[in-house]
C-alpha cells in the first residue's frame, strides 16, 4: 500500500512540476495567452495580459471578456468570438491601446476547445504582437511607393553589378523596360563620352565615402545621347560589408540645353549666329596670349558694308536682316576652322585670318570676300547688290593688343571707303584697290 501512494505522490509531483513548467513558459512568452469559457469568463491569462490592461493575471481570471476590453473593442470582437464558439478558428488584426497609453498591433488567434460530445466549451486566445512589424511594413509600403512614383529613375544592382530592380522613372527616362534591364548591368546605358578614369574616380569616391554624386552622359535604348544627375549610395549589409548599390538620377539635358543656349547666346550675334564682340575679344586674347609661345601671327580685316543702309531703310528692317543672314552664309563659306568671322555692328563684321602666308594671301582672301558680297542676290522678287569696304591691321606689326588691332582695322576700312565702293585698305601700307 504504501509503495503504491509513493507512487501516486511521484505521479502527482511530476504533473505539478509538468503543469508549472508550461505555467513558466507561458508567462514568459510575450504573446497573450488565454483561455476563455463558454460564458465569457477568463478561465486562464499569462503575465502578458498586465503590460497590455495594466491588470495582474490572477485579477484577470473570472473576469468577463466585455468588462476586460473597451465597449468598442468588443464590438470588434464579437462577430470572432460568435464564430468560435460555433467552432470556427478565427484569424485577425487588430489594435490595441496598452495600459501606458502606447498602441500596439496584435495578430489573434481564437481557437475553439472542443469537449468529448464535439461540443465547443470554451476558447483559447493567442495575441502575437506585430508593432514592429507592422511599422516597417509602413515604412517598406512608404518605400515602395515613393520607389514606384518618383519621377527621378531609380536603379537597383547587387554588389557585382547586376541589375536587381528598377522603377517606373527609370523606363521612362531610359526606354528600356523592367524585363529589359533586370539581369543586365548599368552597362547597357554607356554613352563612351567617358574616359576610364572617369569611372575609376567615381568607384573610388563610392569606395572611400559610400556614395558620389555628379553628372554624366548616358544612352538611351534608342541611342540618344542624355545628361543625368546622378547619386550612387552603397547599402551595407549587417557585417558592415557592401550588399547592394542604389543609383538614382534624374535626366537634366533639357536643362543643360537651355544653359548651354544662354551661354550661346552670349557670345553669339542673335541675328547672325556668328560669333559677337565678346567671344571675338576672348578669341584674339586667347591668340595674343600664346603668340610668342606658338609663333602666331594674323591678319584682322575690318567689313564695313555699303549700300546696306540704303537698303535696309526702303524695303524694310525684315529684308535688311535676311540680307545680313546671307553676308554671314557667304563669310562662314570662306573661312578656314582656325580663322574667326564675327558681327560686331548693325552691318560691320571682322575676319580674322589665321597665320597667313604673305600679303598676297591676305589680299586675295580680301579680294574673293568683295567679289562673293559684291555678287548680286534675288532677294523676296527683287534683285539687290551690295559692296563692302575691308581695312586690314596686321599682329604683330600694326598693334600688339586686341584694342589697338581693331581701331587701327576701322582706321584702314574708312580710308578704303574714301577710295570707293569694294575696296580694301592695309593700314600699315596705304590704300590697296580691289
């Protein structure tokens, strides 16, 4: 008798200490764990019940579920808890204020505890909390959206290269489609504007700071050229090492158009095209500046045209302009790439001809200028002719400055002009006839 109660004690002492080993653990877990009856009363709660309702376990058990939770949380619950005790595990979502004021989201569970007839006696409970989760979810669903509707192209690849993902900007800027790039390198989009230490400088940059940002050229799918403003960023894993790298730019060349048009226009004559008085002044400094270096030297002619008044004042400023559009086309004609041709007046131009052999080939490019002018021109149902007056300062011998040239050039076209009509003046050696 006596070994048969020993071993009912030992029995009972090892589903006491079974019963508090599953007590402990589910007081440790972080879930709420409870068990409800058919009545609504709480029949077990684990110790995470306190950091939600702010209520000791103990005080918890028998209490009512609708006297736990607000009126409205209950009326949240309910249509779950009728469906539970019809025998139907429920899965939700919900959020829930903790005693300390703070939300928190849970994912509940209600399973139905069946006894041995199939009847449902009651339910246990298991809220997971999921508010870190929850909130990089917002952070990931904010991520993908700002990923999927910005307009600047965005460009994903893995640390060798290989192109991951791209987003909507990224089609529209390059053409090529997400099937298209992903599995592709940032290769495909090279322009071969760039040197290699153009990009060896970018890696190094990225390398010692973790990101570059700056310009460059790419191309498009259907090969044209593109300026982008780009930024690279290195994302590290979590051994401090490279996992990924993430591009995003934006296509500036229409903005590098409009300033590359500003500062054409500038330096350029906006009637003409040609070269203006500033960029001439820069061009011939430029050439004064390296003269004794390459041994330069030029000839400057001044054109000064005549009978272009009278024309412009009968037919009209709009005729005027054309026929000086037509000067320019026939000066660009006979320019040479290292000569200059420049509008600097209402119908005053000046050419600058580059290490000429001798006088004579400056006189007879001065010549051929008169004869190509000079040349009469069928212009809106007329017929017009024009002349034109050269005065010519030579570098070094007439002026070492672009200044002195140019007054010393104007000096040599008026006394071509006293001379008469499609003449051409040296300032250093008089007048000289056409």
């Amino acid at each position: 008798m006596r070994e048969k109660n020993d071993k009912g004690q030992k029995v009972s002492a090892a589903i006491a200490e079974g019963e508090q080993f599953i007590k402990t653990i589910m007081d440790s877990t972080p879930n709420m764990m409870g068990y409800w009856g058919r009545d609504l009363r709480c029949r077990y709660a684990n110790n995470a019940y306190s950091e939600w309702f702010g209520i000791s376990p103990e005080d918890v058990i028998g209490i009512r579920f609708q006297d736990l939770v607000s009126e409205q949380l209950f009326a949240l619950n309910e249509p779950h808890i009728r469906l539970v005790l019809a025998g139907v595990p429920q899965r939700f979502e919900r959020t829930l204020k903790k005693s300390n004021g703070s939300v928190g989201h849970i994912i509940g569970h209600y399973i139905p505890d069946f006894d041995a007839d199939g009847t449902v006696i009651g339910f246990s409970i298991q809220a997971s909390e999921v508010t870190v989760l929850k909130e990089l979810e917002a952070k990931l669903k904010l991520a993908a959206c700002v990923f999927e509707n910005t307009l600047d192209g965005v460009l994903i690849t893995d640390i060798d290269g290989t192109i991951l993902s791209v987003n909507p900007g990224f089609i529209d800027i390059t053409g090529y489609t997400a099937n298209e790039a992903v599995g592709q390198t940032p290769r495909i989009l090279q322009s071969n504007r760039h040197d290699h230490a153009f990009y060896a400088s970018m890696w190094e940059a990225i390398e010692a700071d973790g990101r570059w940002h700056g310009e460059i050229w790419n191309r498009r799918k259907d090969g044209d050229l593109y300026l982008q403003r780009m930024t690279i960023s290195m994302v590290l894993g979590e051994d401090g090492e490279p996992v990924r790298y993430v591009s995003v730019f934006s296509d500036i060349t229409a903005l590098w158009r409009k300033d590359e048009h500003i500062k054409h226009l500038a330096f350029h004559d906006a009637l003409t095209d040609l070269p203006n008085r500033t960029l001439l002044m820069d061009r011939m400094d430029q050439k004064l500046r390296h003269a004794d270096l390459e041994q330069n030297h030029f000839a400057l002619m001044f054109l000064d045209l005549d009978g272009f008044k009278l024309i412009n004042d009968k037919l009209g400023h709009h005729v005027g302009d054309d026929l000086l559009k037509t000067v320019a086309n026939k000066l660009l004609a006979l320019v040479r790439r290292s000569d200059t041709v420049a509008r600097v007046g209402g119908d005053e131009f000046i050419f600058i001809l580059d290490n000429p052999q001798a006088s004579n080939e400056i006189a007879d490019v001065a010549n051929r200028i008169v004869r190509s002018i000079s040349e009469p021109i069928d212009f809106h149902g007329e017929t017009l002719q024009i002349g034109v007056s050269i005065g010519i300062a030579m570098f070094p011998a007439d002026g070492l400055t672009s200044v002195n040239l140019i007054r010393n050039a104007d000096t040599a076209m008026y006394a071509a002009k006293i001379s008469g009509t499609n003449s051409v003046s040296f300032f250093s050696t008089g007048e000289f006839a056409a």
